[in-house]
C-alpha cells in the first residue's frame, strides 16, 4: 500500500536490529503510546472534573460512578499513568543495559532522564486531584519538602503550592501544573526526544562497519510491530481498566472534627459533650515515593528527601559523561562488559529503591 | 505477521465488546433528591426494600445522608459507608449532634421542644452521675453526695440545678479498688454502653436504644430467640421489653462489685416484667413503662441531676389522685399544642380540641389519658392500644392518707399476687 | 468475481475489526459526552401562605421570573421570559418589553411589537392542603 502521514514520520528503511523485540523490549514506543492515552483520558475526564477543593472528590465520584463509562476512562488514565511509570523505568533500564546512552545519544539520555522525572511529577500531581483522605499528608510532607531547600525553598513551595495550607489551596495550582504547565513541558520534550532519535541515527546500533547483521526493514513493516505492540498494549490496559478500579476514598473533610451536617446550627446548643474524635489516617506516601517515605523516616529531611534523590539523579545524569565510556562494537548489546560500573551503578540503585518500597509496605 | 495483526485486532475489538457488557450489566443507579438538601443521593440503588423509619421522617424529604451521613453519590459499598456517623446507628451519642441536631432539628430551643440531645445527654441515664456518685462516696473518693462525674463530660450553661458540668470519670485513675472493679462491671447500662453480652442485653446506643425497637412485638424472654440488631424504625411506643434491656435485669452486689443476673426464666409478661422480688399492681404491668414516665423523667429536663430521685417524680396520684384530691387535668384549647403532635404519631387516641387530658404536677401532658364527662377516665395503652377505663380516688373506699406515696403503701392492698 | 488471495481476506478482517473497534469507541465517547452531572432544575415554587396576596395585587416574583395576579377569578401567574430568547421582560404602564431585542406584550401577554410571535406563557398555580401558594413551571 502506499505509505501514509503515520508511515512516513518513519524513515524508509530502518536496520532490521533496531526493530528486534529482544532489544528495545519495545518500552520507548510503549511510553509513547501511553502518553497518548493518558492525554486523552485526561481531556475526557476535564469534561467533569471540578478543581475546587468543595467538589473536587465529589466529581470523581460522579465521573466514577455516574457517567456513562467515566469509570472506565478514569481507570484507563490511572492505569495507563502507572504502567508509564513502570515502562519508562524499564525503558531507562534497557538503554543503561545496552550502552544505549554513548555518544551521540548523550544528550537524548538527559532529555529521557529528565522526561522520567516529569512523568514522575505528573502523576503526583494527578494523585493529589483526588482530593480525598488519603491525599492530605503526602501533600503536606511533599510541599513542606520543598521548604527545606535553603535559599530558594520557599520561592519553590509558592510556585507549587500557591502559599498557605497545603491542604485547603494547593488544589487549583497542582490541577494548572498537571493539565498544562507540565503536560507542555512533556510534550516538548517527547517531541525532541523522539526527534532526536531520529536525528542520532534510529534506535542505538554500533557504527555500521561493525554491525554483524545488515538486512533491513521497511517503514511499512516497522507501523506494522508498532500497531501490533499498540494493540496488545490496548488489550492489557483494557482489560486492567475494566477488573482492576483506580482507587477511590471519601472525600477530604473540610475540618478536623466531626463533618456537621447541612442543618446543624452551633449557637444553638446550650451544653456540650465532649467525646473522643477517632481521627487514625494510615498515612502512606503514594507507591512510586514509598522509598522515600522509608528514608524519611530516618532522620534530616532535606537530606534524605532533597538531597539523595537529587544526587541519585546527578548520578544517573552523568554516566554518560564521567563513566567509562562504552565500546563502539557494545552499543545495542545486553549487559556488554566495556560499561559494567554503570550498569552496576543503575542495578544497585534499583535495588535500594525496590527494597526501600518493599519495606515500606 | 499479517495474521497476527488480524488476531489482535480481532483481540482488541473484543475488549471493546467487554467494555460495553460490562456496562450494561452496572447497577442502574436509583436517585432521590431529597426536598430538605437539594442533593442528589443513590443510596436507594441498594436499600429501596429498607422501611420508611417513621410518619415524621419521609425519605422524601429528609433523604438518608442528612442522618446517616455517608457518600451520597457512590455506587460502591465501601466508598458509600465509608463516611457513615455510628455504623448502623447514627444516633450514637458521639455522632448525634450532626447526625439529629439543628435548630430545626432535634437540638433547637427549650421553648419549642427541640432541645432533645441537649436534654438526653445532660440526663441521669446518659450521665449515670448518680450511681458514680454515690459509689465514690460510699468508699472514699468523695466526701459529699454531690454530682462531679458523668459517663461523659457535660457542661450546663443555664442550669437550674446549680451544676454546671460534670467531668469524664475515669476508673483507671481511682485508687480505691472497689471504685475500680465498678468501672470495670457496672458501666454497661447508661446510653452510651455496648450492652453486656447476651441476648437479653441486646440494644442499640444513643436514640435508638429506646427508640428503635429490636423485635417485631415484644417479646417474652427465652422465646423470642437470637437477639437483632433492629429494624430500621424510630418510634415513640416503645414496649417495656425495650427498657427491660437495661432494667429489672438483676441486681449489683456491691460487696463484690459484680452485676447478679436474675436467675428466673419467665415465660409471659406477668412473670418478665420485673424481677422475682418485685411488688407491683395490676397496671404497673399490663401498661408499659412509657404509660407512666414521663418524658422528662427518661429523657432529662436539661439541667445536670445529681441522683434519679431528683428527676423520677411519677408517682401512683399523678393519675389516680388522692381521697381529696382529683388528678390534674388540662384542656386542649391550642391547636399548636404538642399533644397533638404527641398523639399524632402514636395514633393510640383521636385528640380534638376541647377535650380533656390528665397532666402532671409539673405540667407534662398524660396525652394518652382523657377525661370523660361521668368523672370516670380513660387511657389508651401507649405501646398495646388496650383501652382501659379508671375512676379517681376520690370517691372509692381508699383509705390512704394521701401524702404517703411510697411504694409500699399502695401495693400493700392492690399488689399482685404471681 | 475475481480472486481474493488470503492476504486481501485477511485486510478485510483486519479493516472491518478496527472499524467496529472505532465504531464501538466513538459510541462510547458520544455516551460519555452526553451526561448531565447537574440536579435537576427545579419546577414547584413554594410561595409562602396565599393570604400573603391579597386580591387585587400583582406581585413580580424574580425565581422564576413571573408576575403573580390575585383577580376576583382566583389566583394566576405569567411567565416574564420572553418567547424570543429567553430574556426577562421588564413591566411598564401598558405591559411588557423586552430590553433585548424590543418585542412588546401586553399586560395579558399578549405580543403587540417585536421579533416574538408567541404570548408570554401563563403557569398552572395550586393551592396546597395548608393554604400556601405553589407556582408551577410545566
């Protein structure tokens, strides 16, 4: 047939090795896709979504509950929003794995790196829009974070938080950042990161006199994997959309106390009593910051909650600058020998994340 | 390749089929929208079969979260209850400011008799203020017999009584065992309790312990099997097995500090109603509790009481009067009187203008008692509708003295042999 | 007919399944797109006890917007909405106008002047058990 827009944002041919399964685990163009989800899911649930600290968890009962499959949409956008995590840390981890990060693909790493981190922040800030329970005191911890940042921390916690209490203003600004300012931001970046692969020459190869296998596939084979890697991505998100519901708490209640009903009258009461409030909330940080919450528990909070993150991603940032850099004839291989520190750098690090979540639970 | 992309659009095609029959087998969410709130709720989508729970509170207007609370809009059950006052009850006494209260409501003014939480949280039965202490002073803790601890801790900001608060009492931090041990056995009877275990024992807390009744017709002990945990009912003819839940139980030994059971295993109303060692006339128990006191005496006048005896006032001449002197009665002349609001939801009685209902010395309407033209009297049993007919006093071959109304002294010639 | 290799069936299914995929979405967003997440407006007005209008009187009542009328031959309400498009009239000495587009009724509602062909709607009015008025819209 001939080629269409969508054949054509391809280049004719590329190397069949670039396409393998067995290389790319197809997590990048996963992430992609699921990015496209997440964008349309959330345009559908703006229809509903009221950003007011009064309505907010309301409406996502509504969307939930009410309209006609909302609560499909809204599971497809959590679901889809947690595999991208996943999938960009496996995406992450492939290109560590197979030196896929060496020159001239450095730079393309950082825009990845720094991709991850905004689909990190996104999905925080989506978590907060729930509005409910359970958001309250990862709110509180996260903004009061950004506090501890000498110099500019409090600059930080306005720009975020919009000032005053977490709990009752932070709503409007996280639901701007989350719909716009950084949907912008990522959708810029994913442009130029995916740009930039093409530009760099396609998916990480050695340098062509050292590739051992030189046949070649068209653009109209590669749509082809792309469509079936989209549908089977389709059918598990689904399927996990339509079993498995995004979860779902009361709403934040409006004080500490007792919610007093609409008919209730204060002045009116002329004696009072006094009885226990049960107030218990098991707090827990959402599951991709729970080993954060472990190493909080720990002791300074700048330090294990600023400054090791940060210094994780530093760290991160510059294999492919400081680490020995990997041979020419490893690119595209699994666990080649020439880049072993980073890969045990990234494996270590993995690890204490994993731990650190799993001890958390 | 070809056929695999066919497959999986094959695949894909058929999650979307999935997608819509999963739909079309959703709950169809049943709305009511209250006239009090203006909110749409759907808690009918799963509980339509549920009774009204009385003439004054339709579902129509009151909707079902203004009491219970709850999510008005979940369709789920968990995510639905999960913000329920009191469970299954929310007339708890922890929760029923917000669950019943309100000027409007059940925490308005004295003038208008809405000051019903006021009241019963301030009431001897809620506070208990009396048995703690006396139990304080009969070993040590306390030097007078005056009220200082409740259940709860109350204040009173207009008492009439000349206590104005009570604070929380605390077994654990008495010293006297005793005081202890009676912390840890006799606290199971004031409106805010778990009831004990057992059967007999079984009630709600807060309103509903009096209100909403367990059974279906009262029952006898030993037959009427398996306690409930109430229908979903608020009534004013409460049935004295439901008082019975806490009273005419046994009695405390206060040597050992432990509740004794009554040991007998009565089979009708006659030998149930109270314990073996009770003496008691013929309408102390084909009436029921409620028949004879007020609510005032159950319910708390809203003033902090030191003991029982300061507000339990009924006695035998409230109805029957003495040999000099007729009972007290009233004349229904204002069509707002509450009487008729009384009578209207416990239809026992057709109330008019003009007729002429018994009161007690201080004022409460016996609305359920009229007087009829040839001096006799007549009374509808609050919770049976039995009709019965009774002369004064005045008149009879009664040779008491009139200002002797222990319990002794009637009894001595109508009690009942059984 | 003319030869359909397996290849050409196969394109068939595979187009004919991504339509009915397509097809069973765009319901879906066209269904998902039509709710009303509002309560329904309201049609009865309770408006107070009907000794409160006195006969002989017009009250303007501004929710809903109407003129309520107590004549000798009961109680009647009209509709201040403007047939057009849904402005609110104003009252003068010889009816009603329209400050939107100037249509004229008279004190009956019926259309003098303007762009509006239809009178100014009456609502049903009842007397309730305990004597108070209730508008009604429908």
């Amino acid at each position: 047939m001939r080629p269409s827009f969508f054949h054509h944002l391809h280049p004719p041919t590329i190397p069949a090795a670039q396409a393998r399964w067995r290389y790319t685990l197809a997590a990048g163009g996963t992430a992609i896709f699921l990015m496209l989800i997440l964008g349309v899911t959330g345009i559908l649930e703006m229809f509903y979504y009221v950003p007011n600290p009064q309505e907010a968890a309301l409406s996502v009962q509504a969307i939930t509950y009410h309209v006609p499959f909302g609560g499909f949409i809204r599971n497809l956008h959590y679901w889809a929003a947690q595999l991208l995590l996943i999938v960009s840390a496996i995406h992450l981890l492939r290109v560590v794995f197979t030196a896929a990060y060496s020159h001239p693909r450095r730079f393309n790493y950082l825009l990845g790196l720094g991709l991850f981190i905004l689909v990190i922040l996104l999905d925080f800030t989506g978590y907060i829009l729930r509005w409910d329970q359970g958001v309250c005191w990862p709110l509180v911890t996260g903004t009061n974070l950004l506090k501890t940042i000498p110099l500019i921390g409090d600059f930080l916690y306005r720009i975020t938080v919009g000032g005053g209490e977490a709990c009752s203003t932070a709503l409007l600004r996280f639901y701007t950042w989350h719909i716009f300012g950084l949907t912008v931001v990522v959708s810029i970046l994913a442009f130029w990161h995916a740009f930039r692969v093409r530009r760099d020459g396609g998916i990480a190869l050695p340098p062509p006199p050292l590739r051992a296998d030189n046949t070649r596939i068209s653009r109209n084979d590669l749509v082809r994997r792309e469509v079936l890697a989209m549908f089977l991505v389709g059918i598990i998100l689904i399927l996990l959309a339509s079993f498995l519901p995004a979860p779902i708490a009361p709403p934040m209640p409006e004080s500490a106390s007792i919610r007093l009903s609409v008919l209730q009258s204060v002045d009116s009461i002329r004696s009072s009593v006094e009885y226990p409030l049960s107030t218990s909330v098991d707090a827990r940080a959402p599951w991709f910051f729970l080993w954060v919450q472990q190493m909080l528990k720990w002791s300074d909070p700048f330090l294990w909650g600023v400054l090791v993150p940060l210094g994780i991603l530093a760290t991160l940032a510059l294999i492919p600058y400081i680490f020995p850099k990997p041979a020419d004839s490893d690119i595209g291989r699994w666990f080649p020998k020439s880049n072993r520190l980073a890969q045990v750098t990234v494996a270590v690090i993995s690890l204490f994340v994993v731990i650190l979540t799993l001890v958390n639970r | 390749m070809r056929r695999l992309l066919t497959l999986s659009s094959f695949l894909f095609l058929l999650t979307f089929l999935l997608v819509w029959w999963m739909n079309s087998r959703a709950l169809k969410p049943v709305e009511l929208i209250p006239t009090l709130t203006g909110e749409s709720e759907y808690c009918l989508t799963c509980h339509a079969d549920l009774p009204e729970i009385s003439a004054s509170h339709p579902v129509k207007t009151f909707g079902c979260v203004s009491c219970h609370g709850g999510e008005r809009l979940a369709l789920d059950a968990d995510l639905a209850h999960s913000t329920m006052r009191g469970g299954a009850n929310p007339s708890d006494l922890s929760v029923v400011e917000a669950s019943c209260g309100g000027t409007n409501c059940h925490s308005g003014s004295e003038a208008e008799n809405r000051n019903h939480i006021q009241r019963v949280t301030t009431s001897v039965q809620s506070t208990y203020a009396g048995a703690i202490a006396n139990i304080r002073f009969t070993f040590g803790a306390q030097t007078d017999l005056n009220a200082h601890f409740g259940i709860n801790a109350v204040t009173d900001d207009e008492t009439r009584t000349g206590i104005t608060s009570l604070s929380t009492f605390d077994p654990s931090s008495e010293v006297n065992p005793f005081i202890k041990e009676f912390g840890k056995n006799c606290l199971t009877c004031h409106l805010n309790a778990t009831p004990r275990e057992g059967d007999v024992y079984a009630r709600q807390t807060g309103c509903a312990a009096c209100h909403t009744p367990l059974f279906d017709s009262p029952p006898i002990f030993g037959e009427n099997g398996g306690s409930q945990k109430g229908v979903h009912t608020l009534t004013t003819a409460i049935p004295y097995t439901q008082c019975n839940a806490c009273h005419n139980r046994g009695n405390y030994d206060l040597r050992t500090m432990t509740f004794d059971e009554r040991a007998d295993q009565p089979t009708n109303r006659l030998q149930g109603y109270y314990q073996p060692i009770a003496q008691f006339t013929k309408c102390e128990y084909t009436l029921d509790c409620v028949d004879c006191h007020t609510r005032s005496e159950v319910m708390g006048d809203g003033d902090i009481h030191a003991n029982q005896k300061d507000i339990q006032y009924v006695q035998c001449k409230t109805c029957h009067g003495t040999p000099t002197e007729l009972p007290l009665t009233k004349t229904l002349t204002d069509p707002n009187d509450i009487v008729f609001t009384l009578a209207f939801l416990n239809p026992v009685i057709d109330l008019k203008l003009g007729d002429t209902i018994l009161i007690t010395e201080k004022g409460e309407p016996l609305w359920n008692i009229r007087a009829l033209s040839d001096g006799t009297y007549e009374m509808f049993g609050k919770a049976t509708s039995q009709y019965f007919t009774f002369n004064p006093v005045m008149g009879s071959s009664c040779t008491q003295t009139g200002e002797d109304q222990s319990s002794s002294y009637c009894h001595g010639c109508h009690a009942v042999e059984r | 007919m003319t030869d359909l290799s397996r290849r050409d069936i196969l394109k068939l299914f595979r187009a004919g399944f991504l339509y009915l995929s397509g097809a069973l979405a765009f319901g879906g967003l066209l269904r998902f797109l039509d709710f009303d997440p509002n309560p329904a407006p309201k049609t009865e007005f309770d408006l107070g006890p009907a000794a409160d209008y006195p006969l002989n009187t017009r009250t303007f009542l501004s929710d809903p917007p109407a003129v309520l009328l107590h004549t000798k031959k009961g109680f009647s309400a009209l509709s201040l909405v403007c047939t057009h498009l849904g402005c609110t009239v104003e009252h003068n000495s010889d009816g009603f106008s329209c400050p939107c587009h100037a249509s004229r009724f008279d004190a009956d509602g019926n259309v003098t002047h303007g762009p509006a062909d239809k009178s100014l709607h009456s609502l049903r009015m009842e007397i309730s058990k305990d004597d108070r008025l209730i508008l009604h819209l429908d």
